[in-house]
C-alpha cells in the first residue's frame, strides 16, 4: 500500500494556513499593516490593469474583493498542495517554496504606502513557523509510509500501519484546527480594531470651549534635527501594556467615579464632549525614558478638567489618591490633590492635536496630568476613577517596584548634532529640548569638553507644562569633542550630575554626547 499524494498535499495547506495563522496573529501586535494576506490583495488590486479590475466589478459588483480573496486562496492552496508534494518528494524543495510565497508576502506589507520594515516580521514568523510545521509533519508521514511499504524485500504481514497513522492524522488535524482558530479569532481582534477606526473617523472633535493660546512662532528654534515643540500623532511615544489596542465604543464608553466620595459620578461620551472642553499644552514623558531617551513628546490636549468631575462628585475627607483604571485592568495612582489644583489642567482628554485620541494614545478617552510621569497619571482608554488612599490600593507599577508617586524629574536632551554624525568645523548648532513639567525651565547650559558652563539660548516656553528649545552656537574647532547638558527650572534646581537608572521613579544625570569634527 502507498500512501497517496493528496496527504502530501494536505500537508503542504496545513502549513500554510499554520503560516497565514501565525503571520495573522503577530500582526495583531505590529498592526495591520503587516497582515500578508491584506498586503497582498491591496498589492494585485493596485497591479491588475483597469479592464480587468473593471470586469470583476461589473461581473461581481461589490463582492469584488470577496472574489479576490477567493482568487487568492484557491491560489495559495494550490502552491500550498505543490509544496506540501515537493516537500514529501525532495525535501527541501517544499520548504524553499513556502518560504518564496511568505517572501513575497512580506515584500507586499513592506512596500505599501506608509509601512515600516517591522511589517515584515509577521510574514517571516509566519513562514517559519508553517516551515517547522511543513518538515515535521512530512517525517511524520513518511514514518506512516514506511510502515506500510517498508523498503527491501518482503510483505510486513504482521506490522501494524495503525499507530503510525494515527500520529499522522493527529498532528494534521491538530495544527489544522489550531490554524483556524488562531487565525480566524486573530482576524476578529483585527476588525474589531477596524470597526473602531471606522468610528472614529466618522466623528469629529468637539471644539473648545476655552481655546490654548496658539503656538508662539518664537518657541520654535530654526535648527534642523531639532526635535519639534508639538510632537505629531504620528511620531508621539507610545508605552502600554496592551498586546492589542483596546477597541472602546465612545457611544458604549462610560467613567464611574466612586471610592470615598459623597456622590458617585456617571459620565457618557455624549456628556462628556458636552461640556465646556480646555486646550492645553502639556509633556507627557515615561519613568523609562533614560537619559537622552525620546519616550517623551508633547501635545496639544482637549479635554474636560479632572478638578471639576471631582468637585462633582465630592471626595471625602482622609482620601489622599485617584487610582484610575483602564478598560484593560491597568491602573494608575494620582495623588487626590494634584488632581484638585485649580491652576494645574490634569484633563479627562478626547483630543490630540487638533484629532480625536489616535486609538493607541487612549480612544475615546485618557488621563493627562502635568508634571507627572504617565505611568502615574495617563490612564489610557480610562473607565474609572477610585477616590482612595495610597495605604489602601497600588497601582500597576507601583505593585512591581516603582514608585508610588512619579513626579517627572528636570531634564534636559541634546538633539543636535546627532551621535556620530560628522560635523565640518566651524559655527556649529547645539540644540535640544529641556523639561521640567509644570515648572517651568529657567535656563540650560551647556558644556564642551569639560570647560565653562555656557548659557544656552531658549525659546520661548508654551507654557510651563512643556518642554521648551535650546540652542547653543558652537565654534566647533577639528577633533572628537564631548557636549554635555544640564537644565535649571524655576525653583533653582539645576539637574544632577548623579546618574540613576529609570527605576524606581525616572532617571537623572547629564545627556552627553561625543561629535567629530573635520
Ligand atoms: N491603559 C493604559 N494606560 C497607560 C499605560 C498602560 O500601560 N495602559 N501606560 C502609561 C505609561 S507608562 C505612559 S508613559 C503613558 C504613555 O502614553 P502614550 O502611549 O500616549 O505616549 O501612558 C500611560 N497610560
Ligand atoms: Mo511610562
């Protein structure tokens, strides 16, 4: 008896769905960008002449991409079968096909407009994990052949093909339904995260009631590689623990205030962006962010002051803390008081520079307080609000070693020149940003080669809740040159030279940086 050819092909579409599944789910964690399958068909749309994409349309109407996706399949499947037999015949023939179909996969999610190489990474995890699927369960295979035709003379009367067999079919069926669970619940992850875009989109910002100032033209510096004064959405840090960006309805989206108040408070998203919303410029950093690091950005914040919610809802007396909570079950410690201060703007935010909160900065609805690191404080896609005391709760990171309460330290980061870059003699830019969140930066100096502090120049500050501009010019003369940094705020603290890690509650010392000059 021989084993028939179609169970080599079965093979070859189990590993390739083991190879979609895979490349599906690790896309959930890049984004969606890097899902072959979606790159692929955006890819054939953009390269099939027109006649032919209008053709499908006029024989399928808006099941087109329905079609194409059948199109694709039957075609993947059927490469698949052809590598699942070459595998079975000349090993490692199978394999190199399956890794050329992944290969151009991760071609097609690279090269579409606005993709990063990470986008890559699912169809090359994909394809490695759909080739060990492809290898082993071919041995597997031929394990069940030999048993049934064992090479050499002779009729096995008395061996049995049974337990071979069933280890076969095992490891298919297994991989097989594991595939298409895998993938099918990754691809529901996925569409929930579409579904919530497509909401977004459809909404527009509400508008302020109490507008920021705009943007000074002075706070920005014209020193090329300087870090910008509003970040972009697009370039803002982002720090969570979720796996997957929650996917919250703003018409399901709800915050309970409760805890050790005299009135439980409700808000809807409909109450919310009724009333009267505040723009403020604030700088958001992480504990992380080492010395010299860029978890740190700022921007133009709308939103509903915490102060005010709270009056509403009363805190008692002895509470000294707001544990927010996430839709996602992290929580941050916020001290009660700073988030009472009538003159600090800690915002129940919607808005991000002029946009809704992208959905990974907090969609619908996020914490920001000034002056206070975000694991303390910047509670994305929040849902609650605990009024209780430090002795009572811990937060998160409090509960792995952090600190409980995470002012953000006086720092200061030198932009320009870059690390390493070559810089040519002469009158040379030494620009960076300096923070020292609702305080306010008072002066930044900087140091060459161990000499003089020299005073920086600065911009003008946004407001004391942000970052500000420096410069310096440099008459750089030949050589390796080492700048140094160091940042003074309005109390008169000029940061350590000391330098401490980001645990427990943010990093200190002087950004430093060595240049050639030619
Ligand atoms: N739900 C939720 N919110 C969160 C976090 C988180 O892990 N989950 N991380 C916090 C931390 S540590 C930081 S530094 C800021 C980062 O905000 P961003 O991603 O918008 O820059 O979000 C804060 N809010
Ligand atoms: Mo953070």
């Amino acid at each position: 008896m021989s084993i028939p050819r179609g169970w080599a092909a079965l093979v070859g579409i189990v590993a390739a769905a083991v190879t979609l599944a895979v490349a599906e789910l690790v896309s959930v964690m890049v984004g969606p960008g890097g899902s072959p399958m979606v790159a692929v068909g955006a890819w054939v749309i953009d390269l099939v002449p027109p006649f032919v994409k209008d053709t499908v349309i006029a024989l399928f109407g808006t099941a087109d991409k329905i079609v194409l996706i059948g199109v694709l399949a039957l075609l993947v499947a059927g490469l698949a079968a052809l590598a699942g037999i070459a595998q079975y015949r000349r090993p490692p023939l199978g394999v190199v096909l399956l890794a050329v179909v992944a290969g151009i996969g991760a071609l097609a999610t690279v090269t579409r407009p606005d993709s990063s190489g990470i986008d890559a990474l699912p169809s090359v995890i994909g394809m490695l994990a759909g080739a060990a699927v492809l290898m082993l369960t071919t041995v597997r295979l031929k394990a069940w052949r030999d048993v049934a035709a064992p090479a050499g003379e002779g009729t096995p009367v008395a061996v049995s093909t049974a337990p071979s067999r069933r280890a076969f079919l095992r490891m298919v069926g297994v991989t097989g339904v594991a595939a298409v669970v895998v993938g099918l619940g990754s691809r529901a992850f996925t569409a929930a995260t579409a579904a919530v875009s497509a909401v977004r989109a459809s909404r527009t910002l509400p508008p302020p009631a109490v507008a920021a100032p705009p943007v000074p033209a002075s706070a920005s510096l014209d020193v090329p590689g300087l870090s910008p004064v509003i970040t972009p959405n697009a370039d803002f840090y982002r720090i969570d623990t979720a796996l997957q960006v929650p996917s919250v309805d703003p018409a399901e989206w709800s915050l309970r205030i409760h805890g050790m108040v005299e009135e439980e408070v409700v808000i809807t998203w409909a109450q919310l962006i009724a009333l009267p919303l505040e723009e403020h410029a604030v700088t958001l950093s992480c504990v992380s962010n080492e010395v010299g690091g860029d978890l740190i950005g700022t921007a133009m914040w709308l939103g509903y002051p915490l102060r005010e919610l709270l009056k509403r809802a009363m805190p008692q007396a002895g509470a000294d803390m707001v544990l927010s909570r996430s839709i996602d079950g992290f929580t941050a410690s916020s001290p009660l008081e700073v988030l009472q201060e009538e003159d600090r703007a800690c915002l129940l935010a919607v808005g991000m520079n002029g946009e809704l909160l992208p959905l990974d900065h907090g969609f619908p609805v996020r914490m920001v307080v000034p002056g206070l690191y975000g694991y303390v404080s910047a509670t994305k896609w929040v849902t609650e609000l605990e009024v209780t005391t430090y002795d009572a709760e811990k937060a998160y990171w409090s509960t792995r070693g952090w600190s409980e309460r995470g002012p953000i330290k006086t720092e200061s980061r030198i932009d320009v020149p870059r690390s390493g870059q070559s810089v040519t003699a002469g009158t040379v830019a030494v620009a960076g940003v300096a923070w020292a969140p609702h305080t306010g930066v008072a002066k930044v100096e900087v140091q060459i080669d161990g000499g003089e502090w020299r005073e920086a120049r600065l911009a003008q500050a946004v407001n004391t809740d942000t970052w500000v501009q420096w410069v310096l010019e440099w008459d750089a003369a030949a050589g390796s040159h080492e700048i140094a940094v160091r940042a003074t705020d309005a109390t008169g603290y000029t940061q350590t030279e000391d330098e401490a890690a980001p645990a427990p509650d943010g990093a200190t010392g002087w950004h430093r940086r060595t240049v050639s000059v030619s």
